[in-house]
C-alpha cells in the first residue's frame, strides 16, 4: 500500500505493507524539530489530506496515540 501521511507540516508518502497506525508511528520518527505537529494524523491511500479534506475514506488517528505506541511523552504545558 502506498499511504499519504499528514500531521501538522508534516508530510510523507510511505509505501508498506504496515497497517495505518504503525505508518503513522513510522512517519513520526521521521519528523524534526522543524515539524509542527497537529492533534490528529491523517492517512490516505488517495493523497495528502487535512481537517478540511479528510472524508470517510481517511484515517484519522489522534496524534497522542501515536506518540503513545512510539514511546514518546508530550508536553501539554503552555511554553
């Protein structure tokens, strides 16, 4: 499957055989410290989507589980 990933200013086109939760984990791991992260991922076979593009064919998975499953801690204090 060839998944387009999106959160935030994050994007990556991913080609695997991985269900869409573990491409989002991946996806993850390849953000910097440039990336702004939104709170959900949003995963389609169809290309990059959004809040306002996502339809019922998109995945939406929310940015703290995917963090959860990727061992990372998110800082929910105002910097």
């Amino acid at each position: 499957m060839k998944y387009y990933i999106k959160c935030g200013t994050l994007e990556l086109k991913y080609s695997t055989d991985k269900n869409p939760l573990d491409a989002a984990v991946t996806t993850l791991g390849e953000s910097n410290k440039f990336d702004v992260l939104d709170e959900h991922f949003y995963i389609d076979e169809r290309g990059f989507r959004d809040y306002t593009s996502a339809d019922k064919l998109t995945q939406v998975i929310k940015l703290s589980k995917v963090c959860r499953l990727a061992g990372w801690e998110l800082n929910t204090e105002d910097e």
